[in-house]
C-alpha cells in the first residue's frame, strides 16, 4: 500500500449558533491536533452551508464567525491552513467526479440526510442529498489521512473511505501508469473520540446538542455571556441522583453522563476522573462547579470572537491566505486526478513534467 504522508482536515458549517458540542467535539480538538507534526487544514464550509437556505448578509457573517471562532480558540493561521471552501474550486470540481464513483446505493442509506430532510424529502435540495459526496471532495482534494470531527460524522466519513477505495480501485491501471504506485487516495482515518464525541442538549440527554434546537436553552453557544452560560447549566435537566463514584454508573443516566463528559472534555482529563473527584456529589454541588468551569474555558474565547470579528478585513486576508494556500496543495490533486481519469487538460501533466 502507499504511503501518505500525515494530513489534517476537517470542517465546519458557517450555520449560525456555534455550540458546545461543535467546540469540544471539533474545534478543541481541531487545536489540540496542531502539536502534531503533520499539515492542518481547517474550512468553513460554506458549500455546505447553502445545502439548506441562508440568507446572503448572514452567511457572510457566519463564516467570518466560525473563522473568529478558530483563530480564538487557538487555532493558528500561521501554522495551519485556515480558509472558506467556495474560494477553493477545487472542492465542488473534485465533488462532481466522485458523483460518478459514490453509488446510489450507497447515498440512500446516510441518515443525517433522512433527519435533516424530514418528511418533506421531496422538497429536499439535491446539495443537501450529496452533501456527503462534497465531505469527501474537501478531505481527498488533500489526500488528508486524518480528519476530527464529532460522533455525528462516522457515517459521512465512511463513505469517504468508499469513495477513496472504489477510485482506487476503478482507476488502478491508469494510477500506476502515471506514477501513484497501488492507491492514489488515502483510507482516511476518522479520529473520533475524548469525552465529548457527542454532547447532547442540556435539556434532554437523549438529543444530540444541536444548532437547530427550537431551545436555545438546550445549548451553550460560543458567543453566549459568563450570565447565560452559567445560568443554562444551572437549569439543565438531571436526575434526583448524586453522581456515582463509577462511570458504569452513568448507564441510563444520560443527562448526569453528558454533564460528566462536559466537564472532562473543558478540563482535559476522562470521566473517571471527574467522578473520582465529584463521586457521591449531588448536582446542587456539581451544577456550580461545571458552570465555574465553562464560564473559565469559554468567557474569554466569546471575548476574542468578539474582538475579531468587529475587523472583518482581518478576517477576510486571513481566509484569502489560507484558500491561497490550500489551493496551491488542491490544485496539484485535482491535475493527477485528471490525468488518472483520461481527461486533456491545459498545461503539462505531472507525468510530463517528473
Ligand atoms: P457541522 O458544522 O455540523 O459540525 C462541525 C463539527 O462539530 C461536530 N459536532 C458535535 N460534536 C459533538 N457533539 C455534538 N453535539 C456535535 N454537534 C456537532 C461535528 O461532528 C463536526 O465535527 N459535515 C461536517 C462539516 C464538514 C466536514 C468536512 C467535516 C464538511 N466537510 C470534511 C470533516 C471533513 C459537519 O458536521 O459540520
């Protein structure tokens, strides 16, 4: 098999209503994997974002949001590429010939387009229902070999991995032939995990915190006041139980679990540990603690976010940098995929040049 060396990428939608779960599901982590030595790329998605309607003013406004978003919470536009996919064309190119690789088959059975098409699949919009094939687009135009993201993606990212597999294996004569050896795409590895894959709504533990909960009080966005932090996680829904002193304890107590999983992915440490500490405890105890403890980790991001996003041109060259530079790496995939694929293009062919 090939090697490939180690890439980043992940993504996430300028949708409004950044929240918790997309914090310490994805952004912290997005953060954290910036130790490594390996490339990051991180991307608003705004390609995505249009899967469902947006209003123009807004979208402009939220994708400058999730990018001050990232730069506050410590991801560094120096050390990785941060960018708005639509400036990359690569993305939606890439998109249209894994179109003709991704099987019916295989897109009808993605459950996050059953739940977010509801009932009126009919008036669903066609990018809504290929919204998983554009994922692999954003990850393969990098030939990225890790991607972060929260629990709520393993399926997207499998069929990421069965697009890869299946240009493979499609093109496998034409991929020798031009010098990319038994595999031109990698098997991309989802790294999902930590304490907070998936963190449910603060109002009922059995439903993932989400951005298009009718309840605002369901969840902690990012841009919320120390007040509003604190007081939602005061109001959130729990059992008349005090913790246990185990994890196994937390079986079929969804609410008490998701609170311990918050509190152990904002302090860094695993659940065991924070029953370790709070074991025995009853919520009137915990409650305060946890609401001390987001008020700490998430106040001074929402004030960076603030502070950022009053100069949007900062904003702006940031993204214009990154796009620049990640097109510089996108473009050169889609030249080879080209190739692979049998089309004529402009310009010589790698194979040429090499
Ligand atoms: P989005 O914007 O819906 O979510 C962004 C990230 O947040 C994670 N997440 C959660 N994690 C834990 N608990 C939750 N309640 C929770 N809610 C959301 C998501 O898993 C995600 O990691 N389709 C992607 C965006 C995307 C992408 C990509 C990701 C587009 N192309 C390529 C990776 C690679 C999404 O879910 O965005």
């Amino acid at each position: 098999m090939a090697a490939f060396t180690e890439l980043v990428f992940s993504g996430v939608q300028p949708t409004g209503n950044l929240h918790l779960g997309n914090y310490l599901g994805a952004v912290k982590r997005f953060v954290e994997m910036q130790a490594r030595d390996a490339q990051c790329l991180y991307c608003v998605v705004d390609l995505h974002a249009i899967t469902v309607w947006q209003d123009p003013e807004a979208l402009r406004g939220q994708i400058r949001e999730v990018t001050a978003a990232f730069l506050a919470s410590g991801i560094d536009p120096a050390r990785s590429i941060v960018f708005n996919q639509s400036q990359v064309p690569q993305h939606a190119e890439l998109a249209w010939i894994f179109n003709c690789v991704a099987r019916l088959g295989w897109l009808n059975r993605m459950t996050q387009f059953k739940e977010k098409a509801g009932k009126d699949r009919e008036n669903a919009s066609i990018g809504l229902y290929d919204y998983p094939v554009l994922m692999a687009a954003d990850i393969l135009a990098y030939r990225a070999t890790h991607v972060p993201v929260g629990e709520d993606q393993k399926q997207h990212l499998e069929l990421t991995r069965d697009i890869a597999q299946k240009f493979n294996t499609d093109f496998s004569g034409s991929i020798a032939a031009h010098g990319h050896g038994d595999a031109f795409f990698p098997i991309t590895e989802p790294l999902i995990g930590g304490p907070a894959a998936r963190v449910m709504s603060l109002r009922d533990g059995t439903k993932k915190m989400s951005k298009s909960d009718p309840s605002d009080n369901a969840r902690i966005n990012l841009t919320d006041e120390a007040d509003t932090i604190a007081q939602k996680i005061r109001r959130a829904k729990t059992d008349p139980e005090p913790l246990p002193s185990e994890v196994a304890g937390l079986k079929d107590r969804p609410e008490a679990d998701n609170l311990v999983g918050i509190y152990a992915a904002l302090a860094g440490i695993t659940r065991e540990e924070v029953l370790r500490d709070f074991g025995g405890a009853q919520f009137s105890t915990f409650k305060p603690a946890l609401a001390d403890l987001a008020v700490t980790s998430l106040a001074p991001i929402a004030g960076e976010m603030r502070r950022l996003t009053a100069d949007p041109g900062h904003i702006d060259a940031v993204l214009a940098d990154g796009a620049g530079r990640a097109e510089t790496i996108a473009a050169q995939t889609l030249d080879a995929v080209k190739d692979i694929v049998g089309f004529v293009r402009r310009g010589p062919s790698l194979q040429a040049v090499r």
